[in-house]
C-alpha cells in the first residue's frame, strides 16, 4: 500500500508541476497533492516526504528546478515542458529536413502538444534504427530482445511502419538464466560459480569468481570478473558459460570493486586478441615501413629489445595473426618459433586464396 500511495503523490506531483508555466511554492503545490494534506499531519513530516519525493524524482531523471528568490524569500519548484515530455516523432521523406518542413508539420489536437519541439526521422534514419533494433534482438539476452521489440512498436506508433532491415551479424546465444543470475550477482555483490569451457581447456571446468562488470565486445558478451584463485582480472566469454549459480546466504556483500577500476575505459582498452580465459602468450611482431597503419600498430603493445619489434599478449591466436595480415607485409611475427610456423602457413593460405580468385576484365 505505501509503494501504491508513493506513485499516486508522485503522479499528483508531476500534474501540479506541469499545470503551471511559473515556479510555484511547495504551499501551492500540496494543494493540488492530496498526500500532502495538512489536517492532522505533522507539518515537518510533510515537508520532509515533499523533499524526498523530489529528490527520487530527481534521480529518475526528472529535471525540477529549485528556483530562488532574488529577496532570498521562499523557494519555488518548476518543471519545464520542453525539458520533461519526449519530442514529437515525425516521418520525413527528405533526406535532410529543413526548418519550413518542421513548421508544417501536423500535430495532435490537446493541450500541450503545441509546445512540443519536433524530432523529423528521415527514411535512411528509419532503416538504420530497424537494423539496430534486429542487432540488438541477435545479442541473445531475452529482456534486450523484449525492449527493442516495443521500441520499435512505440516508434511505429507514431511515424508509421518502418523499412524491414537485416540483422547484421547475429552473436551466439548465451543462456537467459546466465544474465540474470549475474544481473543478481552484481547488483549483490556476491560471487557466482559457473561451469566454463575454455578454448585451450581440455573439459569444461567449474570457476568462481568475483563479477565487475559485462561487455559487448567483437560480437560476443564478455564477463570482466575478479579470479580470487589466480588473483588477477579475467574475461570469460558468456556463450561458453553454463549451470551459473549464486548464492547469496549472507545480507553483506562478498568483495569491493576497487574505486580506481572503470569497465568502460578497461573495455575500450582491449583488443578483440586480448579478450577470452585462455593463458596468454607473449608474441615478438617485427614492423617496417612508415606508413600510418605501421605507425599506428607501433602504438600497440609494449617495447620489445629490438629497434622496430614490439611485444603483444596474446590470447586468442586467429583474430591477432588476421590483424597482421592487414599490413600487407608490413608486420611479420619473428617469435615464438610455433607461432612463426603458423604465421607463414597462414600468410600462404591467403596468398594462394588470392591467386584463385579471377581477375575481372575491363569492358572498354
């Protein structure tokens, strides 16, 4: 009941504010909540539930203004149209809309739909948000599927249909009940055991860990956790998670993220070869040449003994000896020795690929 009486004073709250074009004092407000009605009602204790109120409100994203009066008098509160209320949607068949386009625009008989600012989709913006939304739908989490699906229903609602777009690369699946049993061990804190099957592992294995974050990173999600057993960082690919479970006995939370850790920047700063549970291995690349792409892989990795050499951990193989190829002979690998041996087989392969392929005559 009191979660039901919470949303009713807040929705009160919402209309007072919005019904009005100037800020208006609390006083003038709780005449139009009824939750806040005097009467018996400990004064102090409305005050301080109006403050809360706020403050939740707030944090949900709703933009109330405190506004001060210059004779330092009572405060007063405002809540601005343009800045509450989502845009009014638009289809518009030019690719660039211009302003006299946005002026015709029909809109929706009522109040409060003439103050609205314009949000003008174009038909290329149109297709690109369908294909966004089947990419999401091919992440493989059921709740990211759900939600896209009604945000392209809400959109259609209001421009019409959209183009159909293609998904563009479907991610393989991860089971439903893995995210939610790390939506629940982060939101916790506790740890989660799952059983794993790593790429270099000869059967699957059973790991606990600490969870700090996931990722959407080359097409796959990615646990970042904390490994108490190996003490470092480690990326667990989740379409090779299963049976994950939580237990979470104690109310107390398990460990701590450090302040200092960022799963935003630590995403960023990985490569695709870097990602995964597998033991790395450190691979010698000899550069030559001066051109921009050189120059950017020398930024890469760390300084190796050699002048033009430098040192990269790796732990997954194809993806970083197919990031060499793209120099065109610009990078070679010169250590491990096995790892040479594939290096060349794989420059080889492509090579003979290469000259398979026809080559198109020109029609003059």
């Amino acid at each position: 009941m009191a979660a039901a009486d919470k949303l009713t004073r807040w929705l009160d709250l919402l209309a007072a504010l919005l019904r009005r074009r100037m800020a208006a004092t609390f006083a003038e407000l709780r005449q139009d909540v009824p939750g806040y009605a005097g009467g018996a009602v400990d004064e102090k204790s409305v005050g301080r539930t109006f403050e809360r109120d706020k403050d939740e409100l707030r944090a949900f994203g709703v933009p109330i203004e405190t506004v001060q009066d210059s004779d330092g008098g009572e405060s007063r509160y405002r809540l601005r149209h343009d800045a509450f209320y989502l845009p009014l949607l638009a289809l518009c068949e030019s690719r660039l809309v211009p302003e006299v386009e946005l002026r015709t625009i029909p809109r929706p008989a009522g109040i409060g739909y003439q103050l609205l600012p314009v949000l003008a989709i174009t038909p290329d913006e149109c297709l690109m948000l369908r294909r966004a939304a089947a990419r999401v739908r091919a992440l493989g989490n059921a709740t990211l599927d759900d939600d896209a699906m009604r945000a392209i229903r809400k959109l259609e609602q209001d421009v019409g249909l959209l183009p159909i777009g293609e998904p563009l690369v479907a991610a393989v699946k991860v089971q439903a009940s893995t995210f939610d049993v790390l939506r629940e061990a982060l939101t916790l804190r506790k740890r989660v055991t799952f059983t794993y099957a790593g790429m270099s592992a000869a059967a699957p294995g059973e790991r606990t860990v600490e969870p700090y974050g996931l990722v959407f990173l080359t097409g796959h999600w990615y646990l970042v956790a904390h490994d108490p057993a190996r003490q470092r960082l480690r990326q667990f690919r989740l379409s090779r998670v299963s049976r994950a479970r939580c237990e979470h006995t104690r109310k107390q939370p398990d460990y701590v993220i450090p302040d200092d850790f960022d799963l935003e920047r630590h995403a960023a700063s990985r490569q695709s070869w870097e990602l995964g549970d597998e033991d790395a291995v450190m691979v010698v690349v000899a550069f030559q040449g001066t051109s921009g792409q050189v120059q950017q892989g020398m930024q890469l990795g760390q300084p190796a003994p050699e002048d033009g050499q430098r040192l990269f951990s790796v732990r997954r193989r194809d993806p970083f000896l197919r990031w060499l190829l793209t120099f065109g002979g610009d990078a070679t690998v010169v250590a491990p020795v096995e790892w040479c041996e594939q290096w060349r087989a794989l420059v080889q392969a492509t090579l003979t690929a290469q000259r398979a392929v026809p080559v198109r005559q020109e029609v003059a």
